[in-house]
C-alpha cells in the first residue's frame, strides 16, 4: 500500500473527488483525507495501476490546484473494498489557504441556460470556482466552516455535492435558486431577479449602486456618465485618483485599451485582477483617470457582476463599461456588511446586497506591465494569501508592515502569507480591521507567532499595535528601517539569499538618522545593510503638507522671484516657507526621491498639489510617455539639485513640458546607474535590488534596468509583491524569521 502526502493548493479545489476518480479509473482501492495542510492518500493495487496513479496524481491535477511537494512511501498493505473519500480529520502544518476563484466557463455557460435549474442563479458555482478566503473560517476546508453553513442544501444541490461525477462534488460553496444566499436591494422589497433587474435599471439610467461582491462592497456606474461618476468622487472624497472600469468583456477593452496578448491572459486569468492598460480616445469619461495615459481595466468575475452586464429584462444598450471602485470612504477599508453599507452609502441610489457573509475582506489586486511582464501594485483577492517560500529559521512572525497601503505577514516554516490588502492605517478605524484581520489570519493558518516585527517610525499606529500585540503574546518585538525593508521585500520574492546593492526609492520612511529616508543605495543582506550612499539631503518644510504640495519642496532649490515667476503659491504662501527653509524652522531633512518628483511636477506646472499619494508623479510619468524625443546622455555625473535645475533652466526658456518630464526620468535614472556602478566596482557586487514606491513609475523602472543590464547586472524586481508600502510587511518577516 502507497501512503502519498500531497501539500499544496490542493483544499478548496476539488482535489479529493479528482483523486477519487482517478483512484476509480486505475482500480486502486483505499482512501483520501483533506489533513488541513495536505491531502492524505491510502492506495493499495497493483504496481503498474499504482505507478500510473502516481503518475496521474502529479500530472493530471485539476485547474487551480497547486502541487508543491509529493511524498510517499510504503506500508503493509490493508483490507479496503473501494476508494473512499474521509470526513476531515484537522491536524496542523503548513497551511494553504486558496484564493477566492472567478467564475468558470462551464459554469458561465449554465449561467446562461435557460434549461438549466442554475439559469440566472448569482451564485452559481463549482468544485473549480467560487469564493474560498473570504468565506472561510476555520481549515480544513468544509461547508461547515464557510458562511455557506449559514444555508442547507436542498435535495438537488445534496445529490450533486456527493455525486462523483458532479462538476459540484464537494464544492462548498454551492447552492441554486432553491436554496442557498440571495441577492436583494437594502430597504426595499426587491429581492432575486427582480433587485438585480432594479439595479440594471438604476445604472442604465447613469445611477449609483454599491455591489455586493466576493471580498468587500463595490461603487458602480456608467464609466460613460461624467455627473455620475463626479457624485461618486464629491461623496467618497476622490478628486482625482484614478477608478477602475470593470468591462463587460475583451472587445469591449479593446475598443478603449491597448492590449496586448500577455496582458489579455493575464486579465483573464482565474484571479481577474484590474491591470493597467494604455488608453485609446474612446467613449470612457474624461474623469474616470484624468491626468494620467493608463486605465484600470477589470472583466466581470462573479455570476452577479454577469448577471448586471446580461440579463433577459426590457433593458436594452445596458452599459458594457462600469466603474468598480472600492466601497469605503476614503481612507477606511472596504466595506463588507449591511450596517456598515447603510451608514457609508447614503449618497447611492441602491444598495445591492446578499446574505452569504464576508469574512475576510479582499478588494481587487491591481496590476501593471513592465518589460511585458505583470507587476503587483497592490497584491489581494485571487493572489493573498498564498506564501512565498524563502529559507530562514523556520521561525513564527507576525510582520506589521507599514502605514500606508498596510498588509501584514505571517510567518512558519519558511512559508511567508502576506495578507489581503488592509488599508491606510492612519485611520484608527483601519488599524482596528488590521488587528481583527490579524486574528483571522493567525487562525486559519494556525501561527503563533515567536516574535512581531515592524517599522522603526515611532509614531505608526502599526508600531504601537506591534508593541500591544507582542506584549499579550509575550514573545520579543523587532523594528526595522523602512528601506531596508523595502529591499529585503524584493529579496524574498526573488528567493535572493546573496549580498546586493539595494536602491529604494521612494516617498517617506524614518531614517536610522532619524531624518525622512526614500532616495538610498544600500549594501546588504537579508540580515545587515550598510547605508552607502543617498541623494543629497534637501528640506522638507510644513509638517505633512511637505509631503502633498511639490512647490515647498521646489523653493528648497530657487528663490521667490523664479518662484514667483512660475506662480508657485500665492505670495505669503511662499514667503512664508522660505522663511521657515532658511531659519530651519519647522522642517525635516529629506533624501525623499517621491518628493524630488512633486517638485519637478510642480516647477513644470504639472502639479502643485497632490490629492493622492504619487498624483505628482504618475502624471509627469504620463506627460513623459507622450514626449516624442529622447535625451541626451549627460557625459558627467548630476547631483538631484543639478537635475533640478537644468530642468528648471529649459521650463524657464520654454521647452516643451513633455519632452522635460522626459529628461527628468532619464536624468533620475542616469543618476542612480552611475552611483550603482560606483558602488559595484567598490564592492564588486553585481546584483542589484530595485524597492520602494516610486518604482511603481514603469518609466523610470524600465529606463535604469536598461542602463544596469548594459552594464552586466543582474537586477531584482519586484513582480508578485508590490514595491509599495503594500511589499514591506514580507522584508519585514524574513528578517524577523532569520533572528
Ligand atoms: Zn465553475
Ligand atoms: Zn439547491
Ligand atoms: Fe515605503
């Protein structure tokens, strides 16, 4: 008899019932178990039909599941008469938790057919799709440990459940029109079809309808509609940051977007993520991104949203692009029950709702393409919490992360779970979400953490919830230099155990000085960093508005009558700040590459003041990408107060802003190549780590990877965890993991 362990992505995913049928097909006799962290197999039969069971197991494995390591070894053999799926029996291990999955094929084309008993169900699915993390308790991975406990199954969906041969054999989630969660309008009587037919007529007719969705509550309109979507932005506070715009399908992007075929399969993929596509001049609103060439595009993932672009009603040239942003005000996480919708949505014309519980929040994970590869912006529904591997001590972490942007990480055995995205944890409201998600988490994984690490910045309210939560623990509390952070981030995903040169860029973290870090070059480790070098250190001067209005930045570097010249701020504005630059009076010294980007941004008139975090600089990145000339090389090296004003020089003389944004990215990225090389040689190091947030910028990005790789480097970058603040929490994990 073969005892085989597989550990994996093998729970939530319809592996039992595939092993049982392929246990059936090869006359293998014996049993299979769900253990919590693997699936557990008896198999006794000859030794070919053995071999070939083996061999199908790794070979044939059912979509979405993940093999990672098979063990298997003999016994003696035992008395069975046929193969059988185990009740679960819980013990612990490494735990993997699958992501919430988009609807199928095969389950989209029952959506559709009126012949069908699931005809226009909104929950339709199968062993091979549906939610997963967010309905789930506790693991192993059973109805009863989901919210779907919550609902019987009806006689039809039972035979299904434990039929073999069902698509739907031991798919938790399932359920159908008799039975099971249902949709309905919050404070009406609308519910089933007819609450969705109200919601199609709602934004046919340019409304406003938060959603109910997979991971947490969506705003939605007509991406075509300006007043609807400027509501939307009034209400939730939201000049200018760019939403999302779910399509109804491919053409549909491909009548707005560019799209190539790496980032057509990528959108489509299982996880549906949002993924920045360049915009065409289509029919979309101006006011969807303004300021900025790309969009975030995102196809219909659950049978609801289907259903809301589809539906055999009256309602003709329904719209096939709607906005798709987050529910939640602004700064807050995403909403995910009724209360919680009532009190945040009042300026919606309806709130469309159901009753199968959320349980962990998950907002959409967000995409862009560099070197035509994706790369993470923000790493959540579909892709968290699945680990990343990374050798250590094997220690149990609990990572804080940041403040902005937060995740948390999780730690055991090497197995590094980087949360679904949390939110900005300036809100006290948030970093009470953070420790309930934490708990969550901390459960389902089953990890007692040994030590808590997180940010060195004394005044993160993440660093005070460490220090509480290692206290109740009783286990040491680490901290960490933001940067350093960052570049250990990008070392764990890279699997990278070696020294590096580590640049992040980037827009704030505390310094070891005690100053605002975000322009450093390090050389490091994944257990000690030496900080080699930085950009010159300018002044910071105004609290936090240094951090949101490029011009106090700018006059670090001119005096008032260029200021003037430019209209920088009104009169007393700017004299009021150079009074404080030059006395030194309430400012901090900064090596803040993010801000270096809101000062050209505002010398070039782009913008003055930014309403979201990197405003300034995704817009000069846009009017960078639409310049047609390429610079230049300067033959020597500039320091960042060169570049400004050279920057400064050619705006003053009238050159075309586009072309400058242009020479500012090329100058930056000349810049840190020659303080690379300058390092590399010193050193004779020859990788090099790329982190922080302003390598969001694809430009920039793409600009010095060129020069480095002539160079003979080997580069780092990030691709499945965000080089944002939504990356740090696994730095922060492995080096706590190591101690
Ligand atoms: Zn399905
Ligand atoms: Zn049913
Ligand atoms: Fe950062």
């Amino acid at each position: 008899m073969l005892n085989i362990k597989i550990f994996g992505i093998v729970q939530g995913v319809g592996f039992r019932p595939f092993v049982k049928n392929l246990a059936d097909a090869n006359k293998i006799v014996g049993n299979v178990a769900n253990r919590g962290s693997y699936v557990e197999i008896f198999a006794q039969g000859d030794d070919f039909n053995l071999k070939n069971f083996l061999n199908a197991l790794q070979t044939k494995n059912p979509p979405r599941s993940a093999i990672l390591k098979v063990d298997s070894n003999f016994l003696p053999d035992k008395t069975f008469f046929d193969f059988k799926i185990v009740e679960s029996v819980h013990e612990s291990g490494d735990i993997f938790v699958s992501p919430d999955i988009s609807i199928c094929e095969q389950c989209k084309e029952e959506l559709f057919d009126k012949n069908n008993r699931r005809y226009l169900h909104p929950f339709i699915n199968c062993t091979a799709c549906g939610p997963r993390l967010t309905i789930l308790k506790n693991m192993p991975y059973d109805r009863e440990r989901t919210s779907m406990s919550d609902f019987p199954m009806c006689d039809a969906c039972k035979n299904e459940y434990f039929d073999k041969n069902s698509r739907r054999f031991d798919a938790q989630p399932i359920c159908c029109n008799d039975c099971g969660c249902e949709v309905y309008i919050i404070g009406k009587n609308l519910r089933g079809h007819d609450a969705i037919k109200f919601s199609r007529k709602i934004l046919a007719q340019g409304g406003i309808i938060a959603i109910k969705g997979i991971g947490g509550f969506h705003l939605a309109c007509d991406a075509r509609n300006f007043s609807a979507i400027q509501r939307i932005r009034t209400s939730k506070i939201r000049p200018n940051k760019p939403f999302a715009v779910m399509f109804k399908d491919i053409s549909a992007i491909q009548r707005e977007c560019l799209l190539s075929d790496v980032e057509k399969s990528f959108l489509d993929s299982p996880q549906k993520p949002i993924v920045l596509l360049n915009k065409k001049i289509g029919s979309i609103a101006q006011n969807v991104a303004p300021n900025i060439n790309k969009l975030g595009v995102l196809l219909p993932y659950t049978p609801l949203h289907l259903l809301i672009f589809d539906f055999p009603d009256e309602i003709k040239n329904f719209p096939d692009a709607l906005i798709m942003t987050s529910g939640n005000p602004s700064g807050v996480p995403i909403s995910i029950d009724d209360d919680d919708a009532i009190k945040n949505f009042d300026f919606c014309d309806a709130i469309l709702s159901h009753n199968r519980r959320i349980l962990l929040r998950a907002d959409d994970s967000v995409a862009d393409f560099v070197e035509n590869r994706p790369s993470m912006i923000r790493r959540s529904r579909g892709f968290a919490p699945l680990p990343i591997f990374f050798a250590s001590n094997k220690k149990s972490v609990l990572a804080l992360g940041g403040e902005l942007k937060n995740t948390f990480c999780l730690a055991k055995n090497d197995l590094f779970y980087a949360s679904p995205y949390i939110g900005d944890c300036e809100n006290l409201q948030t970093v009470e979400i953070l420790e309930k998600s934490i708990d969550r988490m901390k459960n389902l994984l089953e990890i007692q953490p040994e030590v808590v690490i997180c940010d060195k910045h004394p005044r993160y309210h993440t660093s005070e919830l460490a220090k509480t939560i290692s206290d109740a623990l009783n286990v040491p509390l680490i901290k960490i230099q933001h940067h350093y952070a960052h570049i250990l981030s990008c070392l764990a995903e890279n699997n990278h155990h070696g020294e590096v040169i580590g640049v992040a860029f980037d827009g704030t973290g505390f310094g070891d000085d005690k100053t605002v870090w975000g322009g450093e070059f390090f050389i490091c480790d994944t257990k000690n960093y030496e900080r080699a070098a930085s950009i010159e250190p300018f002044l910071q001067a105004g609290g936090d508005k240094s951090a949101r209005e490029g011009w106090r930045i700018a006059l670090n570097f001119i005096n008032l009558d260029i200021a003037r010249e430019l209209s920088l701020s009104d009169e007393k504005n700017m004299r009021g700040v150079k009074f404080l630059l030059e006395k030194d009076i309430n400012c901090v010294v900064s090596t803040s590459v993010g801000r270096i980007f809101d000062a050209i941004a505002a010398i070039l008139g782009v913008c003055k003041v930014s309403t979201y975090e990197g405003e300034a600089a995704m817009r000069l990145q846009a009017l960078a990408e639409k310049s047609v000339h390429k610079s230049q090389i300067s033959s020597k090296f500039m320091t960042t107060a060169e570049i400004f004003h050279e920057i400064l020089n050619r705006r003053l003389n009238g050159e075309n802003i586009c072309d400058l944004a242009r020479l500012f990215h090329e100058r930056l990225a000349e810049m840190a190549a020659q303080m690379i090389f300058g390092l590399s040689e010193r050193s004779k190091i020859k990788n090099v780590a790329l982190s922080g947030g302003v390598f969001q910028n694809s430009l920039l990005t793409t600009l010095l990877t060129e020069k480095l790789r002539q160079f003979g480097l080997k580069i780092l970058l990030h691709r499945l965890i965000p080089c944002n603040d939504g990356g740090i929490c696994l730095g922060q994990a492995i080096f706590a993991a190591q101690t």
